[in-house]
C-alpha cells in the first residue's frame, strides 16, 4: 500500500515579505453547521456544471464515515508534517491531539457529478486576469490556491472566495482534502488545504496557508497535486468514494467532522437550504451513513418529504403544519419551474429609477390585474413577471426581469417568502420591507442575465441579501440602488395590488425598539443605532407617546404605544425587561407581545438572520444556556431568537410584569418587540 506520497508543506515568511492582513477573528470564530455547509457546496455545483457531459443532470452525494481498520495507516499518513503547525497556530476551535489517530478517523465526504471537475492547467501559478470568461477560467487554481477571491462573477452564486474555507472549518482539525476528475483532460488528482494562522516553530516564521502535497519536501516551487493511480485508489477506498471511472466532478473529503454535522443534520439542511434545484429536477442530493439507508432528493421532494424526515430525520423537528407547508412551497417552486409568467407588466423606462410608489397600478393593464386578483384570492398561483432595465455604467442599458410566484394560505401565521437569484437561496427576511400582509408565500427568482449580475454585486460577501447600499452598487451601476430597493419591496408592493384596499397589518410597524440601561453607560445608551419614524396613514393612530419617535400604531391593533425598557446587569449577564410608566396603562389581560433577540455585529444584526450568526447567538430552545422568568405571564418559544409572552389577569391589578432573560454574553444585545394583534394565531 502506498504510504510515503505527499506531505504538507508551509512556507516560511521571507525577510522583504510582509504579511497580510486578514479578519482572522471572523475566519476562525466562524464555525459553520450542516447549513452552511450543504449551502457551499450547493453553490459549487451549480456553478460548475458540465454542460457538455453525460447528461444525466447534476448530483450530489454526502456520505458520513469512519475510516476502515485496513486503511488506518494509510489515512493518518495524510497528516503528516501538519500536526506542530496547528499548535503553533493556537487556534482554540481545533484539536491537534486527534492528528495522532490513536482512535477511529470519522470523516465527511461531498461529491458531485455531472460537473466539470476543478479544470485548468495545475501548473499556473498566478491568478486569471478580471474578466475572464467562465469557460476559460482555472478552477484548479481558484479552488486550492486563490484565497479571498474565485474569480466567480455574474451568474454564479460565490465571488468572494471565503466560502470554501467552510470546508476546514468544517473539521476538528482544521483541513481538508480534494480529489477531483476533471473534462478537461479526463486526469484525476488529489491535492489538500488549510488555512491557520501566522506562526512560528522554532526559529522559522510560517505563512497561514498549508498545501497537501506531492513535492511538499522542496522549497520554493509550485506545489503539485498527487496524480499516482495508486494512491488515489486507495483514497477512494479509504473513504468510501463513490466516483467510479469515467465520472467528472469533485470530491470534497473533511476528516474529523465536527459534532453538529451528522447525517440527520445534513438532510435537514437539503429540506432547508438546497430544496430549489432538487424541487425543479436539476439536482439529486442522496445522503449516506455507515450502516444506514440512503436519504434520496429529487424532484418527488414535495410527496416524500414527510417520509424522508419520519426515516431519517430527527423526530419532531417539524410539525405537520410545517411539512405542509414546505410541501406547498415546493409546488410553488415547481410551478414557477413548470409554466411561463401569464402576467407581466410593461417595461418600466430608464428613467427615473424604478419606484413601487407612483403609477404601480399602471404597470399591468386592468384585465390582467382583474383575474391576478381573482386567482390570488381564490388560493390559485399567481405568477408575474416583472420587467425594467439595468443601467450598468460604461454600457448601454439593457432590458431584464425578475419573476415573483404569489399564492394566499391563511394557514401561514405570517408570511413565507423565499428568494432566489438562480439556484442561490437568500435567507433574508423581508419583514424589514414593510410587507403589510400575511396568510401568503411567495418565490421571487431572478436568473436573468443582466439583472442577476447585478443583484450578486449586491450581495456582498455572505451572499445572503440585496443590498442597495453595497458599494459595487453604486460604483459600478446607475441608479443601482433604487433598483435593488425597487426588487427587495416587490413582493410587499404586489401583495398590495392583489388583496382588498387596507387588507392587513404591517409586523414592520408595530416594532419598539428597547434601549439598553447598563451600569457602565447609563440609561440613554440605545441597542438601535437607528431610530425608525413612520408617517401616519390611513388607519393609523397619529398619536405617539414619549420616546417613540413618532411612530404610529393600527387602532384596532393596540391601545397606546407601549414601551418598553431593557436592564443589562448581573453575572451571567441578563437582560430584564419592563415596561415604562406610561406604558402601565396600555397593558389587559391577555395581552400578547413578540421579542426577539440578537447580538450585534458591525456588519449586521442577528435580529434579521438568527441562520447566519448561530455561532455568536444564544438559542432560547436550548433549555441549558438560556432562562426566561416573569412575573403573571405565560411565554411561549417560537425560534432560536424568538419568545412571546402574554400577560396574566392578575398583572393588571398593580403589578407591571417584567420578563427576564439570562444566559447572555456581556456584549450588545439588540432586542425588538412588538404586540400582536389581538387575532394572531397561538400556534405561532
């Protein structure tokens, strides 16, 4: 058996070199779960797609392993020489001590078919030019040496090139291994890669970035993938690969996975994350575990969804209600898939920037919007295709689209809205959009050259929203901004045109935002950075009390602005919230009000994404880390980062009920809460 082939090699720092700079507190303190993970590699495949294959569409395969006894030996000499650069790195998320191998090695592998493999030529050893075209572009190098950056634009769903770094921060020890067979030149090679930290071991000062491979004991050169037949058929012994001879792709292998990433984990990330390209056909995700059944996806998703998680799933992880409706998302999905937009507006001119709130009646003439309104209420799919155009700079305008599926289901206790910029799900909830309504789901897909090139300027590194002030936004794109905001608003904006005048309530305006009394900043000190005002309207209180800035309240939703006021103080650090004096006042009995939680970041808020920042977020399920206490309420926990409480008979007889909450770090906690109308659903 082959053993002595590759070795991990890191450079040391050269004199006249100076190092670069880098948010290693965001890189490492990043610990991605089954989502982000699934999420990834999702992206990957879609991107790389070989159009000129075998055909048989994509696929992608999980499978969950220990490494066999026989091949022990074999895949703890992958370490080798790694071992004295992660201590030297000091990097508290990962443990040295398993490299030793005294037990089993469990791994994770993910791979791909019917993709073109990491092409180009394994000798270049610099970056392609910007702009250069898909077809054309060195995967290899983009995959396994370019840090920061892929080269990806456009179309695609990643360009910052951070988002593989999942894969080794997917492993206890902080690497990971790739095998890829590539169309190019139907050659299969093996290569590893690690990012640590600068570090030093003795007198020698390394560079972060580890390579896995076939020279690795040569200084100075380019190092090499490993392309012996042998040694790579071991490896796909060793770990169970799937790929067979012929088969194009990649195979990403993580040794020693971290806990949280399990079979059962993973396919709750397909069900949440990568659902779009199953639902439609384009994608076939199976997922695999020593001496279990396979969990299989493909487009019978929307029937087999309740028997998939009851065999493999975790038990009571959703609801019957929840399946039902990820079951009826899907068919919407589908739907869109399956039939052209019968309605579409006329082509919003150059000119000014697209705006929802002059002549939005006069995009679809009165027939369409007749029966769109009929269809809609009748819980019929109501699909529509919006057209405008992109005023890239330095080019001349060019026509697009986006299109937006809407169906009402008053089973929905809110909204479920789902967007997409091809095959890329966006997690970002657009309550933020002022969506006056609820009872309804909705699928807004953009694949449209143009627009989808635009929007990904958009979205900056994480990929998981639209926003109009990124600054590619405004530096590359004329009136780019009001046409993102224009896209984030329309499903908001069409729901106005679909339902009766006045219909709904907007969640958006019955937010009132906490401040934050500590003892180290006294009592002005705001969570909020911005403090919202709203103009009052039709059905809207115009009065508002002290501190609310002006913000306005339905009549028939609530009595008087209610206040409220958070304490931070203690060790363990809690929050304690209670309501001012002129709040006292507005509280009855059965009262029900909504808070959520979440700690602020400088690039966003957990309140709005609690999926992203599960790693700097508590998790109110988690009965162990997190206490709620109050006195005369019942609370009820809806999400990680969401409670609602209620307020008792007797808290309105002199005692104002305070809701604590403990389990927090000493940081800053945003908090929002909002009453809820007096006919919200209780199974929230």
């Amino acid at each position: 058996m082959v053993l002595n082939i590759g070795g991990w090699y890191f450079k040391e720092k050269d004199l006249d070199e100076g190092e670069n700079e880098r948010d290693d507190d965001q890189i490492f303190s990043e610990s991605p779960d089954a989502e982000s993970l699934v999420n990834e590699a999702g992206q990957n495949i879609n991107d790389e797609e070989d159009q000129n294959g075998s055909g048989h569409g994509l696929e992608f395969v999980i499978t969950e392993g220990t490494v066999d006894e026989q091949y022990k030996a074999f895949a703890s000499g992958l370490f080798y020489g790694f071992k004295p650069h992660l201590e030297a790195s000091q990097i508290s998320d990962y443990d040295a001590d398993l490299l030793d191998c005294a037990d089993d090695i469990p791994f994770l592998v993910l791979e791909d078919f019917g993709t073109k493999g990491l092409v180009g030529d394994i000798t270049q050893f610099r970056a392609d030019p910007p702009g250069t075209p898909k077809e054309n572009r060195n995967n290899f190098y983009d995959f396994n040496r370019r840090m920061g950056r892929s080269g990806k634009t456009g179309r695609e769903h990643g360009s910052r090139g951070v988002g593989k770094h999942a894969f080794q921060a997917a492993s206890k020890v902080g690497l990971m291994f790739s095998l890829t067979r590539r169309s190019d030149d139907n050659k299969e090679y093996f290569f590893g890669r690690s990012i640590l930290k600068y570090h030093e071991i003795g007198s020698s000062y390394y560079g972060p970035f580890g390579q896995f491979s076939d020279n690795y004991k040569v200084k100075g050169q380019l190092q090499m993938p490993i392309g012996d037949p042998e040694f790579l058929s071991t490896i796909k012994k060793a770990f169970k690969l799937r790929r067979g001879e012929g088969e194009n792709g990649l195979s990403i292998i993580v040794p020693f996975p971290k806990e949280e990433i399990t079979k059962k984990n993973l396919i709750h990330a397909v069900v949440d994350r990568l659902f779009i390209p199953v639902v439609t056909g384009d994608m076939k995700v199976t997922v695999k575990a020593d001496g279990q059944g396979d969990a299989i996806f493909d487009h019978a998703l929307p029937e087999n969804i309740s028997e998939l998680i009851e065999v493999h799933g975790i038990p009571g992880k959703y609801s019957s209600t929840q399946l039902d409706h990820k079951r009826k998302l899907y068919e919407l999905i589908q739907d869109m898939e399956t039939h052209e937009s019968p309605f579409q507006s006329s082509l919003i001119p150059k000119r000014p920037a697209p705006n929802w709130t002059t002549g939005t009646d006069q995009l679809f003439n009165d027939d369409d919007l007749a029966k769109m309104r009929e269809d809609f209420q009748n819980g019929e799919i109501v699909q529509v295709r919006v057209n405008l155009h992109v005023l890239k700079k330095n080019t001349s305008a060019k026509a697009s689209y986006f299109t937006v599926a809407l169906q009402k289901d008053e089973s929905i206790p809110h909204r479920d809205i789902v967007l997409a910029r091809n095959r890329l799900l966006l997690l970002w909830n657009l309550s933020r959009q002022r969506i006056n309504h609820r009872g309804f789901r909705a699928f807004l897909r953009v694949e449209d050259e143009p627009l989808a090139e635009m929007l990904r300027a958009s979205e900056g590194g994480a990929h998981d929203r639209w926003s109009p002030n990124e600054p590619r936004i405004k530096a590359e794109y004329d009136l780019g901004s009001s046409t993102v905001s224009f896209i984030n608003r329309s499903v908001g904006e069409l729901m106005k045109l679909l339902s009766p005048q006045g219909e709904g309530v907007s969640e958006d305006e019955l937010i009132d935002y906490f401040f934050l009394e500590s003892e180290e900043f006294g009592p002005d000190t705001e969570v909020s950075k911005k403090k919202k005002r709203r103009r009052s309207g039709p059905g809207i209180a115009a009065e508002s009390g002290p501190d609310v800035g002006g913000i306005g309240y339905p009549i028939d939703v609530r009595r008087g602005p209610a206040q409220w006021v958070c304490n931070g103080h203690g060790d363990p650090y809690r929050i304690t919230a209670r309501p001012t004096d002129d709040t006292s006042g507005n509280v009855g009995p059965g009262d029900r009000f909504r808070m959520r939680c979440g700690y602020t970041r400088t690039d966003s808020t957990a309140l709005t994404d609690i999926a992203k920042h599960k790693k700097w977020d508590f998790d109110f399920t988690d009965t162990g880390s997190i206490e709620i206490s109050g006195v005369d309420i019942n609370y009820e926990i809806i999400n990680k980062n969401e409670v609602i409480f209620e307020i008792l008979d007797s808290s309105v007889q002199g005692n104002i009920p305070e809701i604590t909450i403990a389990g927090f770090d000493a940081r800053d906690v945003s908090t929002r809460i909002s009453r809820m109308p007096a006919d919200a659903s209780r199974a929230e």
